[in-house]
C-alpha cells in the first residue's frame, strides 16, 4: 500500500513534466517535478522494500502515512475538500493500523534470542 502512493506520486510528477511543455517559464515546474520524484521515489522504495523484507523500511512508511494524514486532515477541513481528505485519511490509518498488528511488529523487531537459547529473563 505504501508503495502504491510512492507511485502515485511519481504519476504526479510525470503529470508535472508534461505540463512543463504548456508553459512560459518550465523551469519551476520541472523543479516541482524534481522534488516530487525524489520524494515519492522514497516513498515508493520504502514500498517495495516492505514487500521484499526488509525491517528498516517500516519506520519510514510509518512516519510518511503519519505525514499524510495531517494532509487529509488539511484537505478535510480548510480545503473543503471533505471526499479526498476521507479517502486519504481512511487509507493512511488502514496502513498505519497494518505496520502495528502484532505479525508485523514481530517480524520488524526480528527473531527473540531469548526463546531460542532458552536464556531466563
């Protein structure tokens, strides 16, 4: 899930480029580009290395859904735009609420030395 809103967010950015074309100065709208591959590319790696196994991208999913529920909420309220800030909120607590279920704590926090040297503690 997070790795569809890295992608997302790279569609943005190709979105950007294309309008770059369309207008007199392209140079702010390929910086805007610029910014949003960099940071979704992130996101998106971040994405597909939770798929792949790696523990270190929990924290960043983590801290990016956090991120982007307080841009629901902006959506929501002073937006006015009541749907998406839903939808995105909705979304972000779903993933946020699945990198804390008890499996997927375990697996970040690896394997408990303790139960397998049989060490009391």
């Amino acid at each position: 899930m997070t790795a569809l809103q890295g992608l997302a967010g790279l569609g943005f950015a190709v979105a950007l480029v294309v309008r770059a074309f369309g207008v007199e100065s392209p140079g702010r709208v390929l910086g805007e580009a610029g910014y949003f591959t960099v940071l979704c590319g992130g996101v998106a790696a971040a994405g597909v290395a939770l798929v792949i196994g790696r523990t270190w991208a929990r924290t960043p999913a983590i801290v990016v859904q956090l991120l982007l529920l307080g841009v629901a909420w902006y959506a929501y309220g002073p937006s006015g735009q009541q749907l998406a800030g839903s939808l995105l909120g909705v979304y972000c607590a779903v993933v946020v609420a699945l990198l804390f279920t008890a499996p997927a704590r375990e697996w970040a926090l690896g394997p408990d030395d303790d139960e397998d040297t049989g060490a009391l503690g």
